[in-house]
C-alpha cells in the first residue's frame, strides 16, 4: 500500500533566516500522481489546519486545508487553499524546493500571486520584493529567475495548466482524507 510520509515545511529569507515553518504536512506518494504531475516530478503536500510557526515564534492553525504543489527546477510554489466558497491559488515565487529527509525547504522571495476562487488574477507584494532586493542584495540571477518564475506561473494560471485544476486539487484532497488509516495518523499528530 503507498503511504504518505509526514513533512515539515521550511520557508527562508535570501539571508538564511526563517520565514515561516507548517508543522504538519503529508507528501503524496509518487505512485499516486497524475501522470502530468508525475512528468515534472511534483512533490505534493496535503494538510489540513497545520500549526504554522512565524519567525518571531508566534504559532497559529491554518483556516483551511491545503494542497500544496513544488515543482522541481520551476522558481515557485503553490498552495490550493480548499475554502468554503470555491479553491484559491496562492503561489509563492521563491527558489526550486529541496527536500532532504522529511524536511521541504526553499527561500521565500516575497513575490506572491493570488488567483482567487473567481479566476481573478493579483500579483501582490511587489514593494516588499523590492525592498528585500535591495536589503538581502539579490544577486542579477536571482531577480531573472524570479521574474522568470512570475512569468511561468501567470501563464500557467491564465491557460489553466497544471496545477491550477480544482477537481484534481479536492481529488488529492479526498484521497488523502478517505485513506483508512487517516484517523490514527492525525491523532499521532
């Protein structure tokens, strides 16, 4: 039977510090991806109300679950948020994911992208980009691939490729939940 494996999720600063850490997490098994996520060698994550833990140490419950989608290689991240009204896309533009052990990790270059429930598309956070440019001295590489990565996933939200397929998202997500040994694992928890 293919299990899925505990993570924890690390997000970083340019500079090495810690951003923000989801403390509970589940990587799907390869064997179970779309044969589309499973070409590009996606690492997908489901969770469901995750303690996540700022920098500063505070810790707080996420609202909602979550499938999450890294793709090797590709400058961002994004995270399907199951609401009650519909899947918002929050996509993180940051470095390619490095998974060692149970530990995901990348670096959180402020740059973010909302699709909301409605297809409706915003870039945000554009001045603390900029600001961070500056601050942490981003180098020439690091701004192309960024841009690079802006470019990739706004496109792939406006042609509605992977992973931007809500069935596909809720399938995930009811996989994960109606496997039998959901329950005990959420109580290890």
């Amino acid at each position: 039977m293919d299990t899925y494996r505990r993570c924890f999720i690390k997000s970083f600063k340019h500079d090495g510090h810690l951003h923000r850490q989801w403390q509970r997490n589940w990587l799907m098994p390869q064997s179970m991806l779309l044969p589309q996520h499973a070409e590009e060698n996606m690492l997908v994550l489901i969770n469901n109300q995750t303690p996540i833990t700022e920098a500063d140490g505070s810790t707080w419950v996420s609202r909602v679950p979550a499938v999450s989608f890294f793709i090797p290689t590709k400058w961002f991240n994004v995270v399907a948020m199951i609401e009650d009204y519909g899947i918002r896309y929050y996509c993180n533009l940051a470095s390619p994911p490095y998974l060692a052990g149970n530990v995901l990790t990348y670096i959180d270059y402020d740059l973010d992208v909302i699709r909301t429930t409605g297809g409706e598309l915003a870039v945000v956070d554009r001045d603390e980009y900029e600001r961070h440019k500056q601050e942490y001295r981003y180098p020439p590489v690091v701004d192309s691939k960024v841009n690079q990565g802006l470019r990739e996933v706004t496109q792939r939200i406006r042609s509605g490729k992977s992973p931007f397929e809500d069935q596909v998202v809720l399938d995930y997500y009811e996989a994960w939940t109606s496997r039998p040994d959901h329950e005990a694992e959420e109580d290890q928890a």
